[in-house]
C-alpha cells in the first residue's frame, strides 16, 4: 500500500491543478504504456457517473477519491459527500475542486487507508463508492477485510458500489490479443505463449474473478443483494473489454415472490439480435434471461489466445487469425435494445465462464433483484477468485540479493558469468 501512495503521490504532484474534470493523469495503457485518450478516459468518467447517480445517491463515501473525477459529477446533488484517500496530494486537489465546483460546504475529507474508517459515522451512508481503487489493494483478503468494515456504516438498504474491478479470469486473453499484434512472420509463437503466461504471473494488481461478490455473501451476511455489470460504453478499449462494476446491497430486502423467468441459450434457443428482439415482443412483460452470449469487445483477444495455445509457427498463427468469426455482440447493443422496447436491462459475465462469454436479463419490473442469488454457498475459499499481485518492489530486492549470491559463489571460476533472472 505504501508503494502506490509514492506512486500516486507522485503522478498527482505532477498532473493539472486546476481541479478541471480532464484531468486523467496516470491513466495508461496496458498495451504500450502511452495515456489512454481523453475520449475514452470522458466515456469512462461518464458512465461511471451514471451508474452511480442511477442510486439515487444522498449521503455518499467514496474510499479511494483521487483527485475527485467520481465527485465532481455526483456531489452537486447529494446532500453530503465524504471521500477519503491515502494520497495527501490527492485530497488537495480534491478540495481544490470542489471549492471551484461551488459545491465544497458538502465535502469532508480524510487522508487515510481504505480500511481505516475511525471517526467515519456508523450506519450512516445510503451509498458507498469504491471506485477504480481495489486493483492496488494487496490482497483478496485485504478487500474482504476493507468491505466488511465499511458495512457497518451503511445504512441499512445502503449500496456499496465497487467499480472498475479488473477480471482475473481474462487476463491471458488481454496480454495474447496484445501480443497477437506484434506478430511477423518469423516470430517464436512458443516464444509469445511463454510470455503471455509470464505477463499473467507478474501482474502487480488485484484481479478478481466475479465470482468472489457472489461468495460475500457467505462472509458479509448483511449483504442481501449483488449485481455484477460489465462496463457500459460505446468505445472499445481495456476498461470496457476487461473490466466490470458490481454494487452490493445492506440488509434484507422485502420478500417478493420470484418471477417466473425464460432463460433463453444463445446459439441455440436464439442466434441473433433480432431473435432476441422478436421474442421480447411476443412475451412481455415476461422477464426474459440470455446466457452465453459472445462478447464482441473480446472475440479478437479470445480468438487470438486461442491461436496462440495451438498454433506452432507464425504463419499458422495468421491463417488461424485470419477465421475470426464475426457474429459476436456487443453488451450496449442490449442496452440500445431495451430502450427501444422500453425495459429494464443487465449484463453480467456468465458464471464460471473463461472464455468472457455474457448473460443479459430483460425485466419490466422496476423492483428486485436482477438476478437470482446462488442455490448453495459457494464451495471454494473466496481467495481462490483472486491473483496475488506481484510485488515488484520485493522482488527486484530478491533479485538483488540472489545476484549478489551467485556471483559470491562463482567468484573465482575461469569463466566469465553473466547472471539474468528469468520470471516464469
């Protein structure tokens, strides 16, 4: 945790000022390391703020704030806005803009840790907002440690809204649709396949497969409801191919007797857009469930992972990419979908799934829960869903140490030696 305060510190000390909403110092592509664009990054900022606003939002804490990008679009309509972040420099220019923003009599602010929640009221807030900020947590088991902690000052009926979550599961998918595209012929495909792997062991984020909020509910128990979402958005890029939101619920809801639901296969009971459409029409208001549907926003990376798993040379790898299948779809074709028809929709990565397939449900009710609770606990620890995130601080120690072993121990030898390590 200290690491990223430096780290933060650092790129907030050296971004704008002036407190102004572009602000999106920091923010770079996995691929090349370069800023991601202030088009993505303004789609990102404003479909994060829906989301949240969609809450009715009143009393809000935002753990993990930043310099404000979640506030600035949600705090001039609440009543009260606490943030809280490790970042001294952060909270600086929180305030300075919300000072700006004309809106800083509802702003309280803390320079603290995620878990520590002294002074912060008891079962108070009617929304919780960790936003882009559990990825620098250390460990599944931190960010267990963090959400129980702030359930006890959620009101009761409160959320916790935790978005920008990075999906364990698709990570070889990421990295091998990166490498996919530095392809030439004459290029080592086992080469590739090795540091795809090599990619995945090093990843120095908290990734969590969206099965671990499903396995809250045996830990928190005054978590009544969860609702995983993929990113909305238009544009196509790592957060809304790689990430996903998910708000929890405090406290037991009203019981409702459940709706009976179609669930309908993708591929099989349906094949197309139109045939979900059709089927909608003929059967509303009957809340309609689509599972398994193929993600468009993955289908050059899971092709390519794919490719790389049983192509044996380059040029079979392009003639492998060059079948990519096209009849994918995209999450917010859905959400166009139900705008038309005029209902309510969600889309959630299918349970278990490792090839980023998704599952939609329609619903003309406005009450509920969106998709119905697991029929039995969850079987594995709930540590399994998540990496361990490599400690790149640590290990260059190691690797300090562990050279100057080795060249202690071959000091003397008739022989020049040169020493690399080589992560596996």
């Amino acid at each position: 945790m200290e690491s990223w305060r430096q780290v933060f510190d650092a790129i907030y000390h050296g971004g704008d000022r002036s407190g102004r909403s572009d602000d999106f110092s920091g923010w770079l592509s996995s691929a090349d390391r370069h800023a991601i664009s202030v088009e993505d990054m303004g789609e990102w900022r404003d479909m994060t703020a829906h989301s949240i606003r969609e809450l009715r939002p009143r009393r809000i804490l935002e753990i993990g704030a930043g310099v404000g990008l979640v506030m600035a679009a949600v705090a001039p309509t609440c009543d009260s806005y606490w943030a809280t972040d490790v970042s001294a420099t952060a909270i600086d220019l929180l305030k300075t803009r919300a000072d700006n923003g004309g809106y800083g009599h509802k702003v309280s602010t803390r320079v603290r840790p995620a878990h520590v929640i002294d002074g912060l009221p008891s079962g108070y807030f009617d929304t919780i907002v960790l936003n882009s900020v559990i990825q620098y947590f250390p460990s599944a088991e931190y960010l267990t440690k963090v959400l129980m902690s702030l359930s006890e000052l959620a009101a009761d009926g409160a959320r916790i809204f935790v978005g920008d979550i990075r999906n364990r599961r698709l990570l070889g998918h990421m990295w091998s649709g990166i490498a996919a595209t530095a392809v030439q012929p004459g290029s080592s495909i086992p080469d590739l396949r090795d540091d795809v792997t090599a990619k995945v062991a090093v990843e120095a984020e908290l990734c969590l497969d969206p099965e671990y909020f499903d396995c809250l509910r045996g830990v928190i128990l005054d978590v009544s409801e969860v609702n995983v979402e993929l990113k909305r958005g238009r544009l196509r890029n790592e957060m809304t191919a790689y990430r996903y939101d998910v708000t929890l619920t405090k406290g037991l809801r009203p019981q409702r007797r459940p709706p009976q639901i179609r669930a309908l296969s993708w591929g099989t009971d349906v094949q197309s857009l139109d045939d979900v459409r059709a089927h909608l029409h003929r059967n509303a208001p009957e809340p309609v469930h689509v599972l398994g549907v193929p993600n468009s926003r993955l289908a050059f990376d899971q092709h390519a992972r794919t490719g790389l798993l049983e192509s044996q040379n380059a040029e079979a790898f392009h003639n492998w990419m060059a079948a990519l299948d096209e009849t994918s779809v995209d999450p917010n074709d859905f959400r166009q979908m139900a705008a038309e028809i005029g209902c309510r929709v969600w889309t959630r990565w299918t349970p278990y799934s490792d090839n980023g397939t998704f599952d939609t449900a329609f619903n003309y009710d406005d009450g509920g829960a969106c998709w119905p609770a697991p029929s039995m606990a969850c079987a594995e620890p709930i540590g399994s869903h998540a990496n361990t995130p490599f400690d790149a601080v640590r290990a260059a120690s190691w690797e300090k140490e562990l050279k100057a072993h080795l060249k202690k121990t071959f000091q003397g030898l008739p022989m020049s030696v040169d020493i690399e390590i080589v992560h596996m």
